[in-house]
C-alpha cells in the first residue's frame, strides 16, 4: 500500500453531508493536504475518513462526521469549479480545462478534444487527479458530462 492512501472506509461510515444532506464521495488525507489552506493542515487527522461535498448549493468543501469537521469553499486555496456559477469553472485541474475552452474549442472546429487529450496523458501517467482534483478523483467524467452540456447547449442556441 502506498503512503498518503486512504485506508478502506467502513461501510456503516457516514456519507451524508449534513449541512445538505448530499451523499458525499471519500476523498484521501492528500488532497485535503494540497487543498486546504494553511492554517488548517494541522487539524487534519490521518485516523478518520473525509468525504468530498459535490453539491453545488453547499458551501461545504471538505468533512468528517467523526470528527464534526467541515470545511467550506473559504477554507480552499482555490476556486472550485464544481462549486461555481461565474467563469471560469475548471473541470480538469491536471491540464487546464475550464468550461469556457471546451466551450471556445467547440465553437471554432464543431467539437472537442478535450477527452482524448486528457485520455493519452492519463494513460501516459502525466495526471495526479488524487491531488489536484478537489474530489481526489480523476476528472474525465466530469469532463465528458461538460463537453456534451455544453454541445447540446450550442446546438440548441442555433
């Protein structure tokens, strides 16, 4: 097992965030490592499982129910795409891609290459979505579900 990675997270451990109630998604010690800002490190604990808030009307970033830790999007070292409504909303923070290029790209050639880039540097081991990634997880999905929202929302606008 390597350093830094999370241990499995129990099945009875609470997912839900309880400032909304949105089943969260575990994330590992290193993330919030590289996340969080620096007054808040030291009251990480590597003993207790966090989750990852997705939802966008939650201002909660990061928690542990074990703990009664929560960390909001004022406690991040940056923006987090996820979590907002004004440009630019980055959707890949390994290589660089925000909505608005997606969306720049598509409009000047019909499509984006966005996935396939991003596809042959992961399989090129060039990613570190476990740190850079405010979920701890690889963004393609996230990426693939921009690149067809915002299609469908150009061809609707035509």
């Amino acid at each position: 097992m390597k350093c830094c990675v999370p241990k499995d997270i129990a099945s009875d451990q609470k997912e839900i965030c309880n400032r909304c109630s949105h089943k969260a998604k575990s994330v590992g010690i290193i993330t919030l490592y590289h996340w969080l800002q620096n007054q808040f490190l030291k009251s990480i604990r590597i003993d207790v499982a966090y989750f990852f808030c997705e939802s966008q009307n939650c201002q909660v970033v990061y928690f542990s129910n074990e703990t009664d830790q929560y960390y909001s999007i004022r406690d991040v070292r940056n923006r987090i795409g996820i979590k907002e409504s004004d440009s630019p909303i980055q959707v890949c923070y390994c290589f660089d891609y925000t909505e608005e290029s997606i969306r720049d790209q598509i409009e000047q050639t019909g499509s984006s290459t966005a996935a396939e880039d991003i596809t042959a540097k992961i399989q090129s081991k060039l990613c570190a979505c476990e740190v850079r990634n405010p979920s701890g997880k690889c963004c393609l999905g996230n990426v693939k579900a921009a690149i067809k929202k915002i299609t469908v929302s150009l061809s609707v606008q035509k």
